[in-house]
C-alpha cells in the first residue's frame, strides 16, 4: 500500500470515520467546502480561538520569504482558496514576485478572489486558478515555494499531492505545511477531543447553518498521519530531511523541506 492512498483496502480511503471507494472521495470533499466556502474564515477563528491566524504567521515567518527578491520569485499555495497564507506571504515582498493560489474548490476561489479584489494597492500580486493538488496545471521546476495549510490532509492520494509538489518546485525550492496534527499533552488530549466532537459541530450548525461538514473536518483530523510519519511521507516523495515544528501543544504542526 503507498504512503496517501487506500488505508482500509483495495480502491478504498477514508473520509473522516468512514470508509469510501477512492473515486468518490474528491466530491465528497467538494461539497463540504461548497457548504462552508462563505463562512469558512468566519468558523476556523471559531473553532481555533483565532489561534489559526498566530499558526499561519509562524508559517510565513519561519518560510521567511525575500523582501525584495531579485530574480523573479513565484510561490505557489494550493488548497488556499481564501487567500489566507497568499496574502500573508504577498504583504512580505516588494515586487519581482507573484503568489499562485491553487485550489480545487470554485466556492473557495470565489470568496479569496473578491478578498483579493479588496487589497489596498498590492505590490505583489496574487493570482487565483483552479487546478487539482494531484494534477497541478504548472509547468516542473516553475515555482520557488510550495506552500498547503489545512489542505493536504483532504487531498486523495498524499503520495500524488507530494509528487506533484515536488515536480513543480525548482532544485532548492522549499515545500512548506501547516496541519492539524496530534495533541502531545496529558488531559489536553481529552479536553481538545472533548471541544472537538462535542462543541465544533454545534458551533457550525449555529453559525454556518450545518454541523456535518464540521463533524467531517474533526474527524480528519484524526485519521491524518503524526508528525513523524507525515515527514516520512514527504522524504519519500524526494525532498531532504523534513523538519518540523510543533504548535500549541501539538494541535497543529509546520512540516518544511527542500527539494535536493
């Protein structure tokens, strides 16, 4: 069995608790998002406390992008719909540079494209497409970053998702996630399992208007691979050693690594 593919048999994976066959997976995924797309910035501050905005700012910062790049510089986040990491990143350059927002979810990219539309004279720009984490409508070699946060983990096929990250990254460039991961801290553990199942799921029925996408997000949190072996997962797609950076206590998880 490969590393992001069927878990539970043969053409099967999982979409939170429950097992289904591979190809149906992706649509499943799409009408969560669908469902969620208006209020899904809304929900994760909800949900997190706000902490999702610190996680995001030590992604950007520890990625540390250049202020003033001097060659043409190209970033590419998939599953970033909103603009959340795009727009981060794009405020730490001056020019020279462009961030490629990639994500399978019409929905999403129409609420990060009219986020987009509202910036205050960007200097770097930032372009919303369509395309697949699996089958990325980029040329090899074209990006300098890849970045995914709270992506990967709705994605098919990792094993595909990790190959296509490092097909399309240049020799040196850098692949960056930020997930949720494993808390690691006695009674945290319960009480972050007890928020989980028992609060989020109502929290999105009162303020998106439908608890079972959010049930669906708690559930594949725990189904995702620990640290450990989601950085096994990434040196086996052809990156260098992966390094990682664990966040609140384990809630979330920053995994980086260069492609050699």
């Amino acid at each position: 069995m490969k590393a992001g593919e069927a878990k539970t048999g043969t053409g099967e994976t999982s979409f939170g608790f429950k097992t289904v066959p591979l190809e149906d997976k992706q649509g499943l995924v799409n009408t969560v998002f669908d469902q969620v797309a208006s209020r899904y910035d809304i929900m994760n501050d909800v949900m997190s406390a706000g902490l999702h905005r610190l996680w995001k700012d030590a992604m950007v910062s520890w990625l540390s992008p250049p202020h003033h790049p001097r060659a043409p510089f190209r970033v590419l986040d998939v599953a970033g719909g909103t603009g959340d990491i795009a727009f981060r990143i794009a405020r730490r350059m001056d020019g020279n540079a462009e961030v490629v927002v990639c994500d399978i979810n019409p929905e999403m990219l129409l609420v990060g494209a009219e986020r987009n539309r509202r910036r205050l004279r960007p200097t770097t720009p930032c372009v919303f497409t369509a395309g697949n984490a699996e089958v990325l409508p980029l040329p090899d070699r074209s990006v300098d970053v890849y970045t995914i946060a709270f992506g990967i983990r709705n994605v098919t096929r990792r094993d595909k998702a990790l190959a296509e990250a490092h097909r399309v990254l240049k020799r040196g460039g850098r692949f960056m996630c930020l997930e949720f991961s494993k808390v690691d801290l006695p009674i945290m553990d319960k009480v972050y399992d007890a928020y989980s199942f028992n609060v989020i799921p109502p929290m999105g029925q009162m303020i998106a208007g439908d608890g079972e996408p959010y049930r669906y997000l708690v559930e594949s949190i725990r189904t995702f691979p620990n640290p450990g072996r989601f950085a096994a997962e990434i040196e086996r797609a052809g990156f260098g050693p992966c390094a990682v950076r664990m966040l609140s206590g384990g809630v979330a998880a920053i995994h980086s690594a260069f492609k050699l």
